[in-house]
C-alpha cells in the first residue's frame, strides 16, 4: 500500500462548537469504512496542526484512486477542503535516489 498525507483546512461552520467536530469525524470515518471497506485503507496518524490546515493525516491507501475516494468523502461530507500527497518512508527515498546521475564526486 501506498502511504499518502492529508492537509484538510475545515469550514468555519463546523467549528463553532467542540463536540461538531467528534460528531463529524465519527460520520466521516463512517462513510470512508463503507466506501473503502477494512482491507483498502489504513490510517496511520491523525494530528491536529496550526497554520493554514486544521488537520494533518498519515494513512496507506491500496492505490491513487482510494486516497482520492478518502479526500474526496472528507470534502464533500466533512464540509473541508483537503489535499493529498503521495509520500515515501525516508528510508525508502534514499534507496530509490541513491543511483540517480549527477551526485558530486
């Protein structure tokens, strides 16, 4: 599986009161088990963060399409505009660079 970060900023509406948010984010991971099932996703970290995002998630997704379906459902259910980036373990990247031309002799 493939690991993805999602950066969602929510809408000033669901945050006027503490427990919208709880209640939001049980129906979201509602909607998501439904739409992707046990076996296509895998939440790694939730964190909330300052700065121009409310949340920051860590997840593994089967591939580009389930982590589109997941941005997608918190979008359009949980009231957010989100953005997903692909990532790769640091360890993973250095293997995968480790080979490319143009290093410094």
């Amino acid at each position: 599986m493939q690991t993805y970060v999602m950066m969602t900023r929510l809408n000033h509406s669901v945050l006027d009161a503490p427990e919208n948010l709880e209640n939001l984010e049980h129906q979201v991971k509602e909607r998501i088990q439904e739409s992707l099932g046990a076996d296509g996703l895998e939440w790694v970290a939730s964190y909330a963060v300052g700065g121009p995002y409310d949340y920051m998630d860590v997840f593994r997704a089967a591939d580009n399409d389930a982590a589109i379906k997941v941005s997608t459902i918190v979008r359009t259910f949980g009231h957010a505009q989100s953005e997903i980036w692909p990532a790769a373990d640091w360890g993973h990247f250095k293997e995968m660079t480790r080979d490319l031309p143009g290093g410094h002799a």
